[in-house]
C-alpha cells in the first residue's frame, strides 16, 4: 500500500531531522569553504531568480556584494555587470548554505560552518552584520561595505581563534534553551546571542588580538540581538539536509524565498523547487513606512520555521508579538495550529507554556492541503527598494501553491512509477 | 476616615516602589561601605536571632565567616568565638543589606552597591558564590574559604574596575527585560546573568588585569546562572525602602527569613519585625536527599517577591517549574492569585502569557488577611546540618501569623493614635 510506503517514509524523514546535532566547527570563508564559489560568483535566498527579476533589496545586496569584492566601484558599474551575464546567480541552498533576507553571499565573506553531527553535512551561513542599514535589507552604502570588511578582517579572524579554543559547540543544546528563554530563532534571538556571547567570552579573552579588538568585537555582538540568527538557520538547514532524497517523503525540507518567489523542496521529490508569487507581510512598520514601502517576503529564514523553530515555536517567545503584531493568545494559537500540518512534536524543542510540548516538527505537504493550514512564519520586512533597509517585521504564509504543485508532482511521480 | 488615610498611604508607598530606579553603581567592601561594620560584625539573612537559636546552615555561615576573617582557625575555634559574645550579630535588613540564603556577610567580603536614583538610597549584597558546596548553603570547607578569598582578591577587583569603565547600570530595565525571557529574579536568573555578562564583557577585556584574570572572571560568571540574583536582591531591597514610614500603610516592605523564624515589616509600622516559625519548603530534592534532610526556609532572597518577582512573577518564567515542581499552569496560578493580595500591577515587569499585565506589587496585610492568601515563594532549600550545601528547591509561603500579628499590632497603633 502506497499510504503506507508514505507513513514509513515520514516517519523515516522526520527521525532524519530529529537526530540531527548540528554543531558550531568553525569560521571559514565562502570562496575556501563553499563548494564551487569563484570571485564572480553570489550566492542569493530563496529559489533560483535571475537580474532581471529580481526585487529591490535582492538588487541592492548584489550591487553592494560586488562593490565589496572590488568588482564594481559603484551602482551604475554593478548593475551593468550584474547583466552581463559574468555573474553566476546561485541560491545559497544549492551550495549547503542559507542566508537571511536577501542572503547574497560573496567569495570573501566569512561564513559559520556548522556540522550535523550525526550524519557529517555542513551548512554555511554569513555573520549577522546588525540591524539599520545593511547589505541583507539591500542597503549598499558605504558604512555597509565598511562593516562587512571589518567583518572580514577582524570579526572573523577573532571568532575563528575564538572557536580554536573554545572547541565545537553544541547548537541543538543552545537552540534547546533559548526556546526556554523567550527565543524562537527566526525573529526573537536575544537569549541566543547572550548565550553565546557569555559562551564565547573567556575564548575572546584568551586570542592574542588587542584588547581594543576584543572589545570590539564583543561589543559589536553585544549590540546585535539578531547575531545568532545566523546560526540557528545553519543549525537547521543542515538539520533538515539529510532528509532529501528520502523516497516516498512528502515532508518539507526547504521554504526560501528570494524577494519574487517563494520555493519550497520535498523529501521524495529531490532538488525540484515548487514556487509561487511571494506575498506582502502582514506586521508592524517603523516609524514613517507602511505597507506600501513593502518587498515582498525574502530570504533564507524561513528554513528556522521548516525545522520546528521560528514561527513554529512562537507560544515560547510571547514578547515577539510586540515585533510582528498580534496579542499573546495569537502566538500560542499559530503554533498550535502546526501541529495539524506536521509529522511529529520535536523532541529537543520544548514550549514551556503548552505544557513543554515539543514544537511541531517536520511539514507535510498533504496536510497542508488537506487542512488548508499553511506554515506561518515570523520576519522581518525589507524595503521594496534597493538601498534602503528593513522596514518592519510581521508575519507570513507561502503561497498554497507550491504544496499544490508538490502534491501533484509527488502524485506524477507515484503514477509514472506504477505506484497509483 | 482612616480607610481613606490607610489607601491614601498604600497609594503613596507603592507609588514610591514603582518610581525607584535600582542602578548598580560599584563594587565595594562590607567593611568600608556598609555602616558600622567591624571586624567583628557578622550580618545574617533575616529577622534579628541568636546563635544559639541558629538553624545548622546559618551556623555552617557564621562559622565560614570566622574563618574567612582569620577570627578562627577551625571549626570549634569559630564555634567557640560565635558563642563569646564578642560577635555582633545582626540582620542584613539593619543595614542596608541584603544576602540569599544564610546571608552571611562579614567585614572583608566585597559587595555590589546598587542605588535606588530616584531616592538616593542604596542597598549592598556580596557576590554570587555559585552552586555545590558554598557558604550561603552552610558551607565552610576549605573549597568554600578559597573561593571567597579568590572572589576578594580577583573576581571584585576586575568588576569594580569594569564599573568605572560600563559607568553604572540600569537594573530596572534590565529586570524587565529578564522577566521578558524566562527569569523570575529568584530561583531562575539565566537570562539576567546572561545580559549582565553581555553587558560586561566589553569593559571587563579593557580592564588592566592579565587575559588569565579576565577569562577566569568571565567562566566564573558564566558557570553560574545564579550570578545575577545577587543583583535583584538588592535592587529590590533599594527600591523597597523608600516606603518604611509611611505612616497609615499596610504594604510589607520586607520579607526574610533566617532559617529559625520568617519576619515580614510593614511600611506603616516602621522597622518593628512580626515573626514566626519558618516553614519546610515543598519542592524537588536533589538525587539522595528528601524533605527530612531540609533546613526551613531561610534567605532574603524574598525581597524578590516583596517587590514583585520571584514567585509573583512565576508566569513569566514557567521553565522554573521543572526545578520548583509542578505543572505550568501552576506557575501561572500562582502569579494569578497575588493580585488578589496586592496593591498594584507593577508598571515596569510585565508577565507575557498573562498578557503584558504587570506583576503583582505592593502586598497588603489586609488583603492577606481577608483572603487568607499568602504571598508565595520560590526558593532553594538548604540541608538542616551546617556545612553540607543545598538540597533542593521549591515554594514556600510565609507563616499566616506574621499578617496577624502585624495587623494587630497595626490596629493597636491606630487605637492608641485615636483613630479607631
């Protein structure tokens, strides 16, 4: 029986994503690290999406990644390259990677690697460059390029000593207690980069960089809230790794989006990206913007909600509400209402208000359709125009559609191979 | 009408704990900042006792304290000195102070000065030992004795230099930022030791110390989540005080308990201790210990929920519940029923799943009285023998006849004033 081939397989998929122990190895750089990055290659969220249609912020990073590789020298010369045709476009998810909001990821970027234990896959993931105006919001001015050579050249060099002393850390242990901790790894990750400020802090002490860059970099991290969302998504994304090409499957295993379309993968369905129309977010906007200002959803993050976090876990991090909008019961009904969509409750992320419930963990395309429940994910809104930055935050849904098309592939797919 | 008079005066002094602005300002020594100490002082948690009524982990303190002082060689030798007479034994509350547990401070100890700014006042608490075998739980080995001598000479010089780098810290807004991510303030300070440790990391690297120092210093702080208990202590102390005097007011400004005997004061009846027997905490015991091995509650630490965390704000921290005992819903209770005996919700710590309400503040002997609920209590429990360390923790309740004797004794004063 067919439904029993599918039971076993998610259940073989979801085991997949709940053994995982990704784990933080080091700091490397995108160009060693990545494989197959050369200097004209920029790595984008979200599923595959050429120049020409790509959204503002989207366009922004890439003009602001050229112009921090020394390709460009400003707009006009990065735009013009960028339809040269000498540019290869790639989403970060063809390359083990993930990056939020616009995720462009340059040779020379330092990047997070982190291990899933279990099973030997690596994620790669940028270092959170802060909040205002930065590169992942589309911002490409100069204290943008700035910051990210500081990063290059002093944040990076520290972590990687910093970790050469302190050794590996467990990131499923981490991401563990800050659920514990207000936390839901996608837009609420204060206790996390506290965690692991106070983690790395007597390996900082101990590099042989200066005092003053010690500080430094202490205090840039201190100054960041969202620097540890930068390994949550890498934590999850080599999580949910190992369940591709599990035959039969038809649990999640990618949600992105790139600013026009959101994609998301299946298990049983391999490397094929099911996309649609991005939608606009529904949240609060800073002072001075309105929805109007909006992009469309973008980036990488949304694989924190794919693995049982983010959106999924938000009855654990109430405060959020005050970000995205809504009131307490709203959180706790949205993850709630996933475990109707999905295949089992986490067995490392609990939600202290829903009785330590493990979150819900492991989407599956049938039961969306069949509920109509979509996922819903916590973000943060980018300006529709290149250059100008992070607008609000608020909450969104993919589009139905790209369960539709899955589904109906994965039906294909049984038909042509004898099964239906 | 003196009800009128006595809701004038409880507006007024729940006024006064809402407005204060609990700021940590330095890093100083018993013997120098807290008035009239001497060498011979030792200062205890709790309503004024003897030694000879001393509960076993408050004499294993008083017996730490000597010889940490160099006053006894040993064990008999402080036991012997602690009954001559020539110590002078006082509660923390007389002077300004405050400690977790047996609250033992001595004259060498270093102190955290934390000054309420809209007052003026401030309050004084030594430094968190962290946890296993140390002073506060009765402990006095030799492992107890280095490790206070290394926080003398190492860990408190590093953080009063720190201090005069950071400049003081806001301890209110930091409070409530806690309370946002899973702290109560007394039984669960992870995220409160966390932020203290983010917060003073970038100072600590700029100090003149060795990179050994400054290491040692950061994994002392970040071994221990309790670190930052000794910070809510007395920034609840410092903001409490302001309401002693108020004439008419039946809101406790105190809570403490030294092991022997729980006393509460009440801001209309000045510095007079209403006592009684303290209570056997009901909680979870560490592997090979039970209820028969437990002290009675003992500790300041209850000005925590005097001035409205700790167990009032229990909702807020619901992981607490797998260290205390019970189910989330009861931590949620728990919060729910205070209203019920206090004044007002506090403005500053807002309880997320109880939708942003404010803590419950300013108990009232009355209300107490009338419903016969009593304020609750999260707290460690220490073992009844001197020298063997804690064994658990749980919730406790103040004795129902502290209430009773102190509105008496509040009506005996309105009686003799000729207003009843």
């Amino acid at each position: 029986m067919i439904a029993e081939k599918i039971a076993q397989a998610n259940k073989e998929a979801v085991g997949r994503l709940q053994s995982a122990q990704p784990t933080i190895v080091g700091i490397g750089t995108a160009g060693k690290d990545i494989p197959g990055m050369t200097k004209k290659t920029i790595l984008h969220a979200g599923p595959p999406v050429t120049w020409d249609k790509m959204s503002g912020p989207l366009k922004g990073a890439v003009i602001g990644g050229l112009i921090y590789e020394g390709l460009a020298a400003n707009k006009e010369e990065a735009e013009k390259l960028a339809a040269s045709g000498e540019i290869t476009f790639d989403p970060c998810h063809h390359r083990n990677a993930v990056g939020p909001m616009a995720g462009v990821v340059t040779y020379s970027m330092p990047v997070w690697i982190v291990e899933n234990k279990t099973f030997g896959n690596k994620a790669y993931c940028t270092l959170n460059e802060g909040l205002g105006k930065v590169l992942r919001f589309g911002a490409y001015g100069e204290e943008v390029i700035t910051r990210l050579k500081w990063m290059e050249n002093t944040l990076a060099p520290v972590l990687k000593a910093t970790l050469e002393l302190s050794g590996e850390i467990d990131l499923k242990t981490m991401i563990a207690q800050v659920v514990q901790m207000g936390d839901e790894g996608h837009n609420r990750n204060k206790a996390g980069t506290s965690l692991l400020i106070r983690e790395l802090a007597p390996y900082i002490v101990k590099t042989n960089f200066s005092d003053q860059v010690k500080a430094d970099v202490l205090s840039f991290m201190h100054s960041n809230d969202h620097f540890f969302l930068n390994l949550t998504m890498p934590a999850a994304k080599c999580a949910l790794e190992p369940m591709k090409g599990v035959k039969y499957s038809t649990l999640v295993y990618t949600m992105a989006r790139n600013g026009t379309e959101f994609g998301i993968r299946v298990a049983g369905l391999g490397d094929r990206w099911f996309t649609a129309p991005a939608e606009i977010i529904q949240g609060l906007y800073f002072p001075g913007y309105s929805e109007k200002d909006a992009n469309p959803d973008i980036g990488d993050s949304a694989i924190t909600e794919t693995s049982g976090i983010g959106g999924f876990a938000m009855a654990a991090a109430i405060p959020i509400v005050q970000f995205v909008g809504g009131v307490p019961q709203d959180a706790i009904n949205y993850s709630k209402s996933m475990y109707e969509i999905t295949e089992a409750e986490n067995i490392a992320y609990k939600i202290p208000v829903l009785d330590f419930r493990g979150t819900a963990t492991g989407i599956d395309i049938q039961k969306v359709i069949e509920t109509g429940i979509r996922p819903i994910i916590n973000t943060g809104i980018a300006h529709k125009d290149a250059g100008v930055g992070q607008v609000g935050a608020g909450l969104v849904h993919p589009p139905m559609k790209c369960f539709e098309d899955a589904l109906e592939a994965f039906i294909e797919q049984l038909e042509a191979e004898g099964e239906l």
